[in-house]
C-alpha cells in the first residue's frame, strides 16, 4: 500500500491538486496501526492507506483538511477510551499520534518567450524547484541547447500553451520580443486557470495591451492575477538581475507573503476605470 501512495502522490502533484499524508510517529499502549503507517488524504476527501480506525482516522481527516488549507503541518495526538478500543477489537486503549503534513503540486513555471531574459529566468527558477517550460516561435532561440533542464517548444504564442494543463499551480511570464507578441501572448495567458501571469515591460506598454484586451472584451477580473512589470522592486537591471527579481516574486506568492509592489498597482487602478 505504501508503493501505492508514493505513486499517487506524484500523480497528484503532475496534476496539480493539493493532498495531506498522515504517518503514525509514536504509539503507547494498544492502537490498531504499527508505527510508520501511512494514510494519504486527496483534496476530493477520498483517502489511500489507513492509519487506525475509525475514530483515529476521523480525526486525522479533519486535521488534513486543514493542513491543506493552511499548508501547515500539525501534530495529531488520539487517546482510544475503553469504547473505542473495543471497537477496534482491542483489550484495552492507548495513544496514537499522527503527522499530518501538507503535499503541495508540483509548481511549473510557463515562460513565454526564450531571449535573454526567458533564459536568465529558467536558469534561476529551475533550482528552485520549479518545472520550466519555455515557449518561443523562432527555431533559433527555443533550443533545448539554451535551456538545459527546461521544457521547450517551438510554437506561435498564440497556440503554444493549448497543448500544456495550466492549473492553480501554474505561473507563467511573458517575456516576449515585442508589443505585438505581448500582447497575443497575454490574451491567451490570462485565460488560463495559472495562478499568477506576469509581463514584462514599462507601464506604458502594459497599460496599452491590457486596455486594447478590454475592449476586446476580455472580463477585468481576469487581470486581477496580471502582475506587471515583474519582479519584486530591488533596482535590477540587467537580465540577470530581473530574473532573481523575478524569482523572489514568485517564491514570495507561493508562500503566500507577496504584496504587489507600487509599479504593480496601476493594474488594479486600470481595471477600476474600466469598470466606471
């Protein structure tokens, strides 16, 4: 069963969906489980494996639905009376704790565009854990020879990201060669379930692009999630520099302690004299 649940849990995380697995730690006196059983609670509130019965397990579910939640760890500690040993088919009760820890989706980072900036940012994202993909029409620039460990495709903007499952856990940047390609790349990017899209660029130019996707009539709250310019305000300027910008910005909205930077908030400002 423990194969099992190690298997499943990487499908879960290629997925994107959020899981909690349960591990006995310590027991005294009679439990039904031994020591290093494991249960696997998926986000659908179905489960893999035990870790006890069912009193023990009820509370281990209701602790992993937090855990989930908060993506925090937490300690579960059941003493079984009397009724609950019988039960279980045991003489007599005893005390099962269970570590409940958060299994969080495999992050993948989508990069829209494979110059300079595209690779300086897959090189910096790449130990970090995140799984790169790069996406570039021209066959010169999206080489697997400029992306080593990435995903690349060569493929119009327009149509790259339809053959990729974009889900909650997906962030992607477009750091495309131009305006035009900006902005193709943007209309298809902010559609997507991703939880974050990111542009490069001056105001200026971001104002231009998410202004002309309104009037096409793309809804507002879809550009709720646009962060632009990219990257935490650290003063960088070369690609390089940006890219650890970049990489900040995304580890910080992955914990959770991302606030968008005064550069970022003209977005919002946008959205709120579109819907005037």
């Amino acid at each position: 069963m423990s194969v099992d649940i190690y298997e499943r849990i990487v499908e879960l995380r290629r997925a994107g969906r959020r899981a909690a697995l349960a591990t006995i730690v310590r027991r005294i006196g009679s439990t039904p489980r031994k020591d290093h059983a494991k249960m696997l609670i998926l986000d659908d509130g179905t489960s893999i494996g035990s870790v006890g019965g069912g009193c023990v397990e009820a509370a281990v579910w209701e602790a992993a639905q937090a855990v989930m939640t908060e993506n925090r760890a937490r300690m579960v500690k059941y003493e079984m009376n009397d009724e609950d040993a019988e039960n279980e088919g045991l003489i007599c009760g005893g005390t099962v704790e269970v570590f409940v820890e958060p299994l969080l989706p495999e992050p993948t980072l989508i990069i829209l565009g494979a110059g300079h900036l595209g690779r300086a940012i897959s090189d910096v994202a790449q130990p970090l854990g995140f799984r790169v993909t790069v996406i570039d029409d021209r066959p010169s620039f999206a080489s697997p020879e400029r992306f080593p460990g990435a995903t690349v495709v060569c493929q119009p903007f327009e149509c790259g990201l339809s053959a990729f499952s974009v889900n909650s856990q997906t962030f992607i940047l477009v750091v495309t060669r131009g305006h035009r390609h900006d902005q193709i790349a943007l209309e298809h990017a902010i559609q997507t379930p991703a939880r974050y899209v990111g542009m490069v660029g001056s105001r200026r130019k971001i104002g231009i692009i998410v202004t002309n996707l309104l009037k096409k009539g793309l809804s507002p709250d879809l550009f709720k999630k646009l962060y632009a310019p990219i990257g935490l305000d650290i003063g960088s300027e070369t690609p390089e520099e940006i890219a650890i910008s970049v990489a900040a910005e995304l580890i910080a909205i992955q914990k959770g302690n991302h606030k968008r930077t005064q550069k970022q908030e003209f977005v919002l400002k946008l959205l709120e004299q579109s819907s005037d």
